[in-house]
C-alpha cells in the first residue's frame, strides 16, 4: 500500500539566486563552508523546537526541572 506525499506549493520553500550567491558570498565562496553552515543553521533550529515541545506530549520533564534534576 502506498502513502501519497502531501505537496507544499513551491513558493512556499521558494529562495531566489540572490539569497544563494548571498549565502555563498558569506562563506568567502567556500561551497563546503556553506552547506556546514546552513547544515548548522537546521540543526540548531531543530534543537530550538525540540526545547519548546510541550514536555506532556512526549512525556519528559520540563528543560527547567531537568537541569535542577541532573545539578546544572
């Protein structure tokens, strides 16, 4: 049985040439450092919603009872 993938219209994620030369530009021209630097940018953003998930929906203690239970 085969799931059907919901689309999301593409300008919605739509990024124009001159914000990739911008993000390229920003890295000195170094494609590598781009994508490890946006590579960064998503992980960081992850964690960031990761933290502000409700600790009842995925049953965890809140961010700050955990540090005062772990002594941070």
């Amino acid at each position: 049985m085969e799931i059907a993938a919901k689309t999301v219209p593409a300008d919605v994620y739509d990024v124009s040439e001159a914000q990739v030369d911008q993000a390229v530009a920003a890295c000195e021209g170094d494609l590598r450092a781009t994508v490890r630097a946006l590579i960064v940018g998503q992980v960081y953003l992850q964690a960031t919603i990761q933290k502000q998930v409700s600790a009842g929906y995925v049953r965890r203690l809140p961010f700050a009872r955990l540090d005062a239970v772990q002594g941070k």
